[in-house]
C-alpha cells in the first residue's frame, strides 16, 4: 500500500509509523516496542537513557517507542495528547519494554539461549504482510514491503530474533504453573459469596447554587482550572483525490517472465505434506509420561491434562516449519507417525511433547500449465504495483521541486478541498459533523502532523483511487478565552460548589449511622432531594461477570469489612456514594464443584504470568539495568514540547 514517500520517512511522523509497521510484522505475538537508530526532533539519537549490561538505549530508540505507543493508545482515545499519555505512565512503560527486550537478549547471549535463521525463517512465512496472492511467503512481497517502508531485511529479523528469545525464556515459566486445590476451593468459595448492604447517592447537582458568580469569582476559577477546559488539538486537512487513470497502462507479463517466476518459486508448487495435530508441552518427563499413559488408556490429551494447569493446543504444519518451531528429534517422531497415532513424549527445547496426529494432508505438485493463470495475476499485481511506486515516487520528486499540493492537483486535473477545523477523531470542532468519509482512513496520520508537514500520499481504494493530503492549519490544544465558554465555566464553577456541599453532607450521613442512625433516615435528614438509597443483595459472581464495567460503589461494598461504612467519591466532580455493608454471606461449594477445577487452570494462568514476571525481574538485576534520568526527562520535554 503507497501510505508514505521516501523523504517522509526522514519526518517524525514517518519513523514512527515506519517503527510502527516494524512492530506490526516483526511482533506479532510482543507489543510494538520496536528501536530504531535515527534521529527525532529535537533529539539527536546517542545519548543513553539506559544501560543494559553492554547494551545502551537511546533518545531516539525511547522517543520511537513512545510515539508508538502514543500513537497505538490515540486509536482508542483520539483526543488523548501526549501530556496525558506521559502523565499516565505511557512513555515509562515504553522505556520498560526496551530495557526488558534488551536485557532478555543479553541473557540470551550469555547463556546460549538464541533464536536460529530457521526459527526467524519460520516466523516471516507467518506474516501476513509477506504472502504472495496464494497466501504464502513471497520473497518478493517482503521485499517489497521492506522497501515501501524504508526498512531492511537485517532490522526486521534482528527484531524476530529479540522477540523470539523472549518467547523461549519466559513461555516455559508460564507452562509449568500449577495451583494448589485447596487454595482453587477457597478462591471459588469467596465467587460464591454474597453481600447485602445500601447505597446512597449524593450528586453534587443538588448542592449548586442557583446564583451566577461575581464576575472577580468567574475569573479566579477559570484561572486556577484553565487545564478543565482545554480545547483539543484541530487541524484543518488540505486534500486532492484522483484516480489510477493517472498512472497509465501496464504491460502484459511475458512467457520469459512466467517461466522465470514459476523456476523462482518452485518450492512453492512442489509435492507437500501438512499435518494437523494437537500438542501439549509439558516441563518434565515425568508429568508428560503420566499424561501420556491416560492418552493411551482412551482419553483426550485435553481430558487427560485436566488439573494440570497445561493445555494442547491444534495446529495444521509442514515438517520444516514444525521443526524450526520445536525441534529435529519431534519433527520426526510427528512425521513419520501414522494418522491417528499419538506420539511422545519427545524433548525440545520447549519441554517434553506429546503429540496427537490429527490428520494427514498430502498435496500433489503443479506444473507450469496448472499455474500459469496464477502466476499471470500475481505478475500483473507485481507490475502495477511497481507502477504504483514510481508514480508515488514522482510525486514525491515533484514536492522535491518546490511544488505544493496545489501544483501536483493542477497537474492531475483534480480540485484541491479543505475541511473546517477538526478534532483528531474527525469530528469539525464545534459541531456534531465529521470530516469527509474518504479522510477516515487517514485521521491517524494526520493527528500526528504539523502544519510544515510535506503532503503525503494515500492508496484510499487500493489501485483505484489515491488522496494527497497536508495540513494546512494546525491549532495546538489550549483553554480558549473566558468569555467564549463563559455558560460552560459558570456550570462547572456552580457543580464545583455543589462538590463542596455533597461532601460535607457525605461526612454528616457517615456520622450519623456510625452513631447508630439507619442510612435511609440519616439521607432523610440532609436538607437537599436526593434520589432513594438502593437497597443492595449481590453475588460476587454476578460482579465479576461485568468484568470492567464494575460500578465504583459496588466495587468499593466488595472490599469492605462486614458492618462498616465508606464514603467513595464520583467521577467527574459528580458528586459522593455512602457505602454500607450489612452482611458478608459465606459461599457454599462441593469438593467435586467442577468450578473448582476451572478456577485451578485460571488461577494457573495466572500464576504463570507472574511467575515470567518475576523471571523477567530476576534477568533484569542480573544483567544490571541503570537509567539516565536526564536523558528521559529531555525525551518528555522533546515530545510535550517543553523543550523547544
């Protein structure tokens, strides 16, 4: 896809979403913490944020992953800046990433855990990004996605290779967790309580006073939470759209580059095997023999690992793939197996493997007569996109030139339009409309630039329709003068006294039935409407089924003592919740609940988790970890603008 031209990847913007892709086909299976070398900014790459045993991390290797994630948390907050992103720990957890993905490579290193070209071979083939039109790897689509992103083949696996380090040291941590029955009974015991109590609600709304503020009290509050009222970020986008008419005819491919392309992926369409198995891996011989033996007294491999924290997972593969991904010695007990038989255990690496031969597929090869319609198309696709990519280049070479969006849409014969102010989630600032449906696509990239930006071209329908587009006026998020927001101001001035109010009201209601005053008399008695308590008789288990969306006052009841009374303020100065918890009632559980069970996988897991955790912790003080705090603070002036 032409997204970017070749000078905008000397950009900001265009590292970034060049590290993003990076973390896209290289991690898919990590978070895109992906480090880069160049320069950002303001910031020149070379100075150490962090010290790794022998490895240093950079500004601009920080700066990158934190514009990644930035950039990743702004798809679901599109009005979140990057103050608020840093206030909330993003570019801490950023650094975090780095250090631990350096410091499991240096012990990697140091103890001859490593990822083989095979291993990394395996995992490009797995990359959607890389498939030809068959759906397989196609050293021509890699490269060619390589060169559209300004990327090299030795960044990409140097990344696999990290990343798969990572996976062969802390996945065998998370395997071999197990929890112990009785604390699974217990754990289910406390999902089958239950708890009665009130809940009392005091909006601040009801404490507002009716009055305006003076003008001199208007002021004083706006100056002292001008932050409240900030006005996000708006760009007015500038855009061209036109057609593929604009590039021209493509030529034919011919039989010389049929046959060429046909000798060049003959291992595509030789004879092969796949096999579709299902695996378990467990961590000693001695668990996996035990399992094995139920296997073969008639049970599933998933019902024969039940209570063991483990379980099989399925997968369709080729031999060399399987082998690449476990081991020679498996590979070749799961190939030269039968259909039905289940074989094991065998080591690797992983642990010990038994595996179940699910199904057997052998397909014929093809000759160049079979594929020659296929071959057509993919060289058809190959040409127009290589037209594709001089047509951007040209373009590109065109703004080189000193010409502006306007000049290249006069060439085109297209209309250049602009939109009114916008937000970065494509809505027109100050109204309920949105930006054009054919910029929709491209409001990630366009929240991320300047008004200086060049104009970048888009493929919006692929090899049908293009967009060039730039920023022609960017407004930086600020609180707007008084007098335009002075109705809104004057709310949130009368909900902050109202906020006051509630919360001495909220302190006069927990008085009172700490006094031993019921709750529904003691809201009686606050001079104000206030809604009904609720009355409260709730199972933990129907709490935790609304998994995030647990109201705070419920979740406050659940972590109370029996016969005690809280107070818990509401979001957004809303106002205040009196909690009382009457009554904690006991869960009642079997020994043979088969809950107990599946809160002993679950609490496994999650043992597991915390077990790789702490490994990783361990590596990290072994390896020595030591942070440039005023490197890291530069890095935060640099991206909240602070330091220019």
């Amino acid at each position: 896809m032409i997204t970017l031209f070749r000078k905008f990847f000397q950009s900001k913007l265009g590292i970034g979403i060049t590290l993003a892709f990076l973390g896209l086909i290289a991690l898919a299976f990590a978070s895109s913490d992906v480090a880069n070398t160049g320069s950002f900014g303001g910031i020149a790459g070379g100075e150490t944020v962090a010290e790794v045993g022998s490895t240093s991390i950079d500004t601009s290797e920080l700066r990158a992953a934190a514009e990644i994630a930035y950039n990743s948390a702004r798809r679901e907050n599109p009005n979140l800046t990057m103050q608020e992103f840093i206030a909330g720990g993003g570019l801490e957890g950023a650094l975090d990433n780095l250090i631990q993905r350096a410091a499991i490579s240096e012990y990697g290193r140091k103890h001859g855990i490593i990822a083989s070209e095979r291993l990394i071979d395996s995992e490009l083939a797995q990359i959607p990004a890389f498939a030809g039109l068959d759906g397989n790897f196609s050293r021509e689509a890699f490269e060619q996605a390589l060169r559209q992103q300004g990327l090299t083949e030795k960044m990409v696996r140097e990344d696999l290779r990290q990343a798969l380090v990572i996976r062969q040291l802390l996945a065998p941590a998370q395997i071999a967790s197990s929890f112990p029955e009785e604390l699974a009974f217990r754990y289910t015991t406390l999902l089958r309580e239950s708890r009665r109590g009130k809940i009392a609600t005091i909006p601040s709304s009801a404490f507002a006073p009716e009055a305006d503020p003076s003008d001199k009290q208007l002021t004083d509050f706006y100056a002292k939470n001008r932050a409240r009222f900030t006005i996000p970020e708006r760009r007015v986008i500038r855009y061209a759209r036109f057609g593929a008419d604009s590039i021209g005819e493509i030529a034919a491919p011919t039989p010389e580059e049929i046959r060429a392309r046909y000798e060049a992926d003959a291992e595509q369409y030789r004879a092969k095997e796949q096999r579709t198995i299902t695996q378990l891996i467990a961590p000693t011989e001695a668990g996996a023999n035990a399992i094995l033996a139920k296997v073969r007294s008639g049970q599933t491999l998933a019902a024969a690992a039940q209570g063991t924290g483990l379980s099989p997972s399925e997968q369709t593969t080729e031999r060399d793939a399987y082998a690449s991904a476990s081991s020679a010695a498996v590979a070749r007990a799961v190939f030269e197996g039968n259909e039905g038989q289940t074989v094991g255990p065998v080591r690797s690496p992983l642990g010990w493997h038994i595996v179940a031969i699910d199904d057997v597929t052998r397909t014929e090869g093809r000759s160049l007569a079979q594929v020659r319609d296929e071959i057509v198309a993919a060289l058809t696709e190959q040409k127009r996109r290589e037209a594709l990519n001089q047509f951007a280049e040209d373009v590109e070479d065109g703004f080189a030139s000193g010409s502006t969006l306007a000049d290249v849409a006069g060439e085109l014969g297209v209309e250049v339009e602009q939109t009114r102010p916008a937000l970065a989630s494509g809505v027109i600032y100050g109204s309920q409309e949105r930006v054009p449906e054919l910029l929709e696509p491209v409001l990630t990239t366009v929240a991320a630039m300047e008004e200086d930006s060049d104009p970048i071209l888009a493929e919006i329908v692929p090899g049908e329709e293009f967009l060039i587009f730039d920023v022609a006026q960017f407004d930086e998020a600020a609180p707007p003068p008084l007098a335009q927001i002075k109705a809104r101001v004057t709310a949130a001035w009368k909900l902050d006294r109202g906020a006051a109010a509630a919360k001495e009201a909220a302190d006069k209601v927990l008085a009172a039935v700490r006094n031993g005053k019921d709750l529904d008399e003691a809201i009686a008695d606050i001079e104000a409407t206030l809604p009904p308590v609720d009355d409260i008789n709730l199972a933990r288990q129907a709490l935790t089924a609304r998994q995030q969306r647990v109201p705070p006052p419920l979740a406050l009841m659940f972590a109370m003592a029996e016969g005690t009374i809280k107070k818990l303020e509401a979001p957004s100065n809303a106002g205040w919740f009196v909690v009382l918890l009457d009554e904690i009632i006991p869960g009642e559980v079997d020994r043979d609940d088969p809950a107990i069970a599946q809160a002993r996988t679950e609490l496994g897991r999650v043992a597991g988790q915390e077990f790789a955790e702490q490994l990783d912790k361990a590596i990290q003080k072994e390896v020595g970890v030591t942070r440039n705090d005023n490197a890291i603070r530069a890095v935060v002036e640099e991206l909240t603008g602070q330091g220019r």
